[in-house]
C-alpha cells in the first residue's frame, strides 16, 4: 500500500556503513564503481553525523533513495547514528518499498540478527547507556534482525573486487529498469558477467556483434534483457528490439522495426517515419553511423532481419555493440558473426534448476526430494520448463505434483511446446523429417548408425546433422545423438497430432502398445511409413501374418528382440517400391518367403542375432542392397548364392555364424567395401574375386577354418585391413599378396599351422618398384615361423612401422638396420631365438623378454645407451631406457 511518506527519487542508492577504515577502502571501492555504472549514490560524511539524533538530511536522503545498501561490518551496531539509519531504512522499505540490500562484511549473518559477538556487545553498552528510554534499544534490536533475515552478500576472505562487481551488477537491475527479466532471474547474472566480458566494454575502438544462441526456452530474451539493462547507460543510445521474428512477418514488419531502432535511441521530439527497407538502412546508417550505441536484436530467425536491421558495422559509430539471440547458429555465421563472439545459452545447472523450480513452485510444506527430483528430470535445465512447471505446481499436494508429472510425460504442455516448435517450423522438409526419426526413434543412437539408417529414406543426413546441430535441436556426445527431453517431446507430439485416435494413420510408430496394436490385427490400409521398436530384452508379440502387407506406405521397418508368437513365416509389406531399410534383430525369424521379390528400394537390411535362421533370402531382386547384417546368427548354415551378385553392396557382416559353411565360390559385388567372416568357425573355402575391386578395404577373416586364400586375392586393390587372426588351418599365405599396394595393416596372429610368410618373387609383379608398399604394420604372432628372410627385402614394405613376431620359432632376427621408419619391435616368447643382428636408429620401443635363448644383439650400442643386462627379461622403451619386464 502507497504511504503518506511517498515521494520523489532523487538518489539511486543509500549507503549506510560504520567507520573510516571501510568509507577509505571497501565502501569507497564500491562508491566509485557505483559511480562508473552511473548510478547516483548518496555516502553521508562525519559532519552530518552530530548530536544523539538521526540528521534531518540523512532522513530525507533514505526517503528520497530507491535502494539502501547497508554493509554490517564488526562495528556497526557500536555507533547509534548507524541503529538510527537502519530503523529508518527498514521503516522506508515496508511504507515506502524502499529496496534494502545487506553486505555482512567479515560478519556472520546470525550475529546481526541475533545480536551475537560484537554486536552482543554494543546492545548491551547501549541498554546500559539508555536504561530509561529501552524502547529505542529495542527498536534497534527488531531493525538489526529484520536486515539480518534478508538476502544479501557475505563477505569474510573472499575477493572484495568480485563482491563489488556483483553488488554494481545486481544494482543495474534494480535502477531505470525498463525492460522485466523475469520474475525470478536466477542464472543470469552470473552469465551477464561473462558476457561482459565478451563485449570488451572497455574499448571504443571498431565495433562488436555478439550472437546469444540456443534452444527455445533457454532463456536467451531474458539474458539479453538483463544485459541490456546493465549496459544501456553506457552508451549514447540504446535499442532492445524484442519478437524480431514475429514483428517481422507483417507486410511493413522490417519497416516498422527500423522505425523502432531509429527513433528508440535517438528520441527526437518527433517520430522520424520509414518508407521502405532499403531507405530504412540508408537512414540507420546515417544518423546512426557517428553513435556509440547498444542495439539489442531479439528472436532472429532469417538473415534478411539482420541485414535490414544491422547490415554493416559501419552503420554504428565506434563502441557501439551489436547483439543478437537466434536458435539458429549458421545465421550468425553467415552474418560473419566470429565464432569467439558467439555466446552458447545452456540449460541451469541442477542446483539453479532446483533453485528457480522452488521460486516458482512456493510450497507451504515439505515435498518429497523423489517428486522435486522428478520435476527437475522432467524439465532437464529449461528454464521455460521450470516457470510453467512450477506455476502448475504452485501450493499444491504432493498427490498433485505425482500426477502432474505422469500426465507431462505423456501430453506435453502447450506452453512449453509452443515455444520450441517455432524450431521445428522454421526447418526444411528434409530437415524436419531427419528431426522426426531422431526424436521418435534414434535419440541415444550411435551416429554413424543413424546416418546409415537416414541415407537409405533418401535423406541428405550430413547436411540434416549440420542444420539440426546450428538450430540446437540435437547435438552429438562421443558419437552419441543427443537431445533434450522436451524437444524430444515435442518432436512426438507432432507425429501424434497427425491422428490422435487413429493408429494407422500416423506415420510413425515407437510405442510397443502402438506396434503391438498394428500388427496383430487386420485394419485396413495404413498410412505408417516407419515402424522402429527397439525392446531391451527378447518380448513376445503376436504379430498377424499378413499384418506388414497392409503397410504399403512403409520405408523403415526395425523390430529390436521381438519375437512373434505366430508361427510360421511372416509376409513382409505388400510396398516393394517404398521399403528402404528392414531392421529385425534378435528376432525369431526362422524362415523367409519369396517375399523380397522386387524390393527395388531396399538399402539395408539386419537379421543380427537371429538365432534360429537357417539359410539367408534370395535377395537376387533387391538390386540396390547397400548393407547386409547377419551378424550373431549362430544357426546360420547357407549364405545364398545371390549375396555374391549385388552391385551396390558395400558391407557384408556375417561375424559370429558359427556354423556357416555354404558361401558363394565367387565373390562378384563390384561395390563391397567391408567383409566380416570373424569366428566363421566352419567357414573353409574363401571365394574368388572375379575382378578388380576399387573400394575394397577391410577384410576380417579372425577364427575361420580355411587353409588357404586365393591367388585371387591381389584383385583387392584398395584392401588397407587385413584380419587373418587365429586361423588355426591356415597352411600359407599366396606370394602375390605382395600386390597389395594400399594395405596398410595386416594381422596374422596366432595361426600355429602357417610355418612360413610368403617370399617376395620377381615373378609376382616385375614392374612394382615396392612391394606393399603403404604397409605400416605387421603382426605374425605365434604364427609357427621359423625363417623370416623376408624381412632382408628392402623393396617389401618400405614404410613399415610396427613389427611383431612374438612366440614365433625364429632363431634368428636378420640385419634390419636399414628399415629406417620401424618404431617399434616386439620379439617376446621366441624361446629358440639366439641372435638379433643390427637394429635400426630409428627403434624407440624394443620388447624381448622371455627370450631365453638369446645371446647376442649386435651393435644395440649405436641404437641406445644400453647396460648389459639380463637379456632375456629385456626392454627398452621409448626413452631409450632399459626396462625389466615380469
């Protein structure tokens, strides 16, 4: 309620402290960056303060301030001008809503209020003094404790600097306000400061753009709102140019908004008008271009807004400072906004999160920390999320809160959705359909697997990625998409509006309950375009034969461990010319019909883990076939013979088929880029190459049965992996392996059957000069060699790096001192080895333990300063160091 005692503001701020030692140090530190930020502060002097009553000019001072700072140091309460400024203050703040901010300097709090130490001490010198006239202590008493119960500051050893520039910040708040930052600010503050930082205010030299961006409800207005009000008095014309994005689609929107920037900072008596856009930027530029001024753009969503509303910097006079918040990363960059200039909004963290939800949501009694904790999940940092949420939450049950929090999970609030759908809109097709798989089926997912599973719908996914990470949409952790929970929401939402009540006519389905109700039952034609379920755990679910041949729309289609309780096979959908990816992992297919006859679109398909198939599909009528996982089959017995003959396969996984052993004799994909037989235990006979294949390049045969590779082999021009690992029938590797040019990593390890590597024969190639040529490393590890002549060859794999022969049968290592890029050299466990003649200067990491055979090293001296020692426990590291080895 307005007082009697209401009257003009004249000074911004009251400073009412004790003593000299704080008016020359802290309290005159704090009164010049007062007067820095330009704000007008009444520090009463010594003279005024005479005789035992308050002086009439500090009275009228505290009335006429709109803040009272008051700084509680030891002393305070010694000195009664101070008690009498307090009660004064504290008689202003509840009759005149005077602001009262409390620094307790090098005090505790609980010692004003509670009259402890120093100040126990002056109370009771002052009841003494004034034993007849108590009332006035008792006064002083009330007044102490109520400034002691308000928030403030706490000083005891902390920087006082940082402390005043708080104290300078938080008061640009409250002073000439115009624009509201929000009802409770909590978070922003602190990043004000940073960005002040960012904005060198100190230098009036050239001009400065700053972009502020991040999702919707980030709270990218309400920063740029405070920074605005901190900032606004320091320059000679400020603007904050609020809703750009909304303003701006009216037919005279930009118009109006130069209109708003011209007349905001330079207020003439009379409002200038503006035609048209380009006789609006020659106007900003030329009563603007020799002003100092701070022109806030908020909500910015097109490039055409910043060039109509800040084209240039030279538009702006010298100090001037540009900002602009946007959701959209790439319009900052494409207005040459640097990248050290843009500033990333992030959501609160968990201790301000709690803190914002507990202003909002003001309880009168205790909640459960697992009901607060449930709330904070559910908005995870958005302040957006936090407001509606606690306002939703405000002084109800905790009956209340439970069921508030169930039914967001399912509906998302209006008010928040709203907000973040504007990212959404603003999207492309093909980046709103990329946004729509992520956030209903592929959030969590590895990121190369997505964009495999995207490429296949004829998604430009690389471009989709680039677009939905500037829009802060998404984002990638370790190869891991990101998103937060209520963009997710939301996202879902969309796909769900396309038919709350119907099932079959959204186009896309997650949920089991929605899956299960699809399949099991005959329902007509469907509009569902992909299906992706991916369950934790093997589930069964009664999936109704011909339930996939009414999805004719259908493009993808993921069954992650569902099995069906029907038995028999299941038809596939009845859309040859749309099905693009079919994805059913750890299901329990056992068989397949003729029903992938003309797939024409089928990129990928994965029957991983499906245990119980016996034989792949005949895939001879799905020509454009990119990928085939049948990885973990373990029944697997026949790979049919049309996998040999797609075109436009690149990636052929059959890793972990333990019983495969019918594999096409010819290989004639000319687009294979990866082969995986790993632990094809039973797999004996590798397949011809029929011809050259350029993008041939990795090649794992770990664990399988065969005992020879075919001369074949050479036509893998491109090869830089080869995986030959624990192939215990290998018998020897064909000579022309040699013509490997782009391997670049060969491993051989622990094939005990293969007695000897290939020699290098003229006869193999007489017109290479190098023989692999890009080979870095080499691991023969208890491969049962006996003789490595081979390595004599200087013309064979002159780039070698790594060398590994440990647990081999050698008994001597030959002359290698010319192979001068080898770095490092592994011969442990060769027991017979006696002997290892010249090493090369350019070894740095040498291992020779369990070697107990070996007896001499030849000119190891010239390589690294060595102490004999026990050879056969040897190593010498990367320092050059000898080193014993368990």
């Amino acid at each position: 309620m307005a007082s009697s005692l209401e009257s003009k503001r004249i000074y911004d701020i009251f400073l009412s402290f004790r003593g000299a030692d704080l008016r020359n140090n802290f309290i005159g530190h704090l009164y010049q960056a007062l007067h820095r930020d330009g704000v007008y502060t009444f520090r009463d002097s010594e003279e005024l303060k005479k005789g035992d009553q308050i002086s009439p000019v500090l009275m009228k001072a505290i009335e006429e301030s709109c803040i009272a700072i008051i700084v509680f140091s030891e002393d305070y309460a010694s000195s009664r001008w101070c008690l009498e400024e307090l009660v004064k203050i504290i008689e202003c703040k509840e009759q005149k809503n005077l602001i009262v901010l409390p620094v307790f300097y090098k005090v505790d709090p609980r010692e004003v209020r509670e009259g402890r130490k120093s100040y126990e001490r002056s109370l009771a010198k002052h009841e003494f003094k004034f034993g007849k006239d108590f009332e006035k202590v008792k006064r002083w008493k009330k007044a102490l404790s109520d400034a002691g119960n308000l928030s403030g500051w706490h000083l005891n050893d902390g920087d006082e600097s940082e402390l005043i520039q708080e104290i300078v910040n938080k008061i640009s708040t409250y002073l000439d306000r115009p624009l509201h930052v929000a009802k409770h600010p909590i978070g922003i503050y602190s990043r004000v400061t940073e960005l002040k930082s960012m904005l060198k205010l100190e230098s009036n030299d050239g001009i400065l753009m700053v972009g502020l961006w991040g999702q919707g409800g980030i709270g990218k207005t309400c920063l740029a709102k405070a920074l605005y009000n901190a900032l606004f008095r320091k320059f000679e014309g400020a603007c904050f140019l609020a809703n750009v994005r909304e303003t701006s689609k009216d037919s005279r929107g930009l118009v109006t908004l130069q209109e708003m920037i011209i007349n905001d900072i330079l207020l003439p008596q009379q409002r200038l008008k503006v035609s048209n856009v380009d006789e609006g930027n020659n106007l900003i530029q030329r009563r603007l271009g020799r002003k100092k001024v701070l022109l806030i753009l908020d909500d910015v969503d097109a490039l055409c807004h910043l060039d109509a509303l800040a084209g240039k910097v030279e538009w702006f006079g010298n100090g001037s400072r540009i900002i602009v918040t946007t959701r959209d990363k790439q319009l900052l960059t494409c207005h040459r906004i640097d990248q050290d200039h843009v500033y990333k909004v992030e959501p609160l963290s968990n201790s301000q999160a709690h803190e914002l939800l507990s202003k909002h949501a003001f309880q009168t009694h205790q909640i459960k920390t697992d009901l607060v904790d449930g709330a904070l999940e559910y908005a995870k940092g958005l302040p957006l999320a936090l407001e509606v949420l606690g306002s939703l939450l405000c002084g109800t049950t905790e009956d209340v809160w439970e069921s508030t929090i169930k039914k967001l999970s399912r509906n998302p609030n209006k008010n928040i959705n709203n907000v973040l759908k504007v990212s959404f809109d603003g999207l492309d097709e093909n980046e709103k359909e990329i946004f729509l798989h992520i956030a209903c089926f592929f959030k969590g997912w590895a990121r190369v697997c997505t964009k495999k599973i995207l490429d296949s719908c004829d998604l430009e996914t690389i471009v989709g990625f680039d677009v939905l990470i500037k829009r802060s949409l998404i984002s990638f952790e370790h190869g891991i998409i990101r998103m937060h929970d209520l963009i997710q929401a939301m996202g879902m939402d969309i796909v769900n509006q396309e038919c709350r009540d119907d099932l079959a006519r959204r186009s896309k389905l997650w949920l089991y309950d929605d899956v299960i109700d699809v399949l099991s039952r005959d329902m007509g034609d469907y509009a569902v375009k992909a299906i992706v379920l991916a369950l934790p755990e093997p589930t069964e679910m009664h999936i109704n034969p011909d339930a996939f041949t009414k999805l004719r729309r259908l493009r993808l289609l993921i069954l992650h461990n569902v099995h069906s309780s029907v038995q028999g096979p299941i038809c596939l959908p009845t859309s040859p010319k749309k099905l693009v990816g079919l994805d059913m992992s750890k299901g329990n297919i056992t068989e397949v019909l003729k029903q992938f006859k003309a797939f024409q679109n089928l990129k990928y398909i994965n029957f991983s883990h499906c245990e119980l198939m016996v034989r792949t599909p005949d895939l001879s009528c799905t020509p454009n076939l990119e990928e085939l996982d049948f990885s973990n089959c373990k029944n697997l017995v026949e790979a049919h013979e049309s996998i040999a003959y797609l075109d436009k396969l690149q990636v052929l996984n059959l890793s972990m088929c333990s019983e495969l052993s019918v594999f096409p004799n010819v290989l004639k994909s000319k687009k294979i880029r990866v082969l995986n037989f790993y632990h094809c235990t039973k797999f004996e006979r590798f397949p011809d190459i029929s011809h050259k294949l350029e993008g041939f390049e990795v090649l794992f045969l770990d664990g399988v049965a065969i005992k020879e590779l075919p001369t074949s082999i050479e036509n893998l021009v491109a090869l830089k992996i080869m995986d030959i690992h624990d192939c215990k029938n290998l018998e020897h590797l064909p000579s022309n392996i040699y013509k490997l040019q782009n391997l670049e990593n060969l491993r051989v390890q622990h094939c005990t059957n293969l007695i000897e590597f290939p020699q290098y024969e003229n006869s193999v190639d007489s017109c290479m000069k190098a023989r692999l040529s890009n080979l870095r490393q080499l691991n023969l590890t208890r491969c049962n060699l006996s003789q490595v002549e081979f390595l004599e060859n200087l013309s064979c794999f002159p780039l070698l790096e790594d060398l590994i022969m440990s647990a081999n049968n050698i008994t001597t290592l030959p002359s290698i001192n010319k192979r001068d890029r080898l770095a490092r050299l592994k011969v442990r466990d060769c027991h017979q080895l006696q002997e290892i003649l010249k090493l090369p200067s350019s070894l740095r990491y040498f291992l020779a333990n369990n070697c107990e055979s070996l007896q001499n090293i030849e000119e190891l001296t010239t390589v690294h300063s060595f102490v004999h020692g026990d050879l056969a426990n040897m190593v010498i590291d990367s320092h050059g160091k000898q080193k014993m080895q368990d």
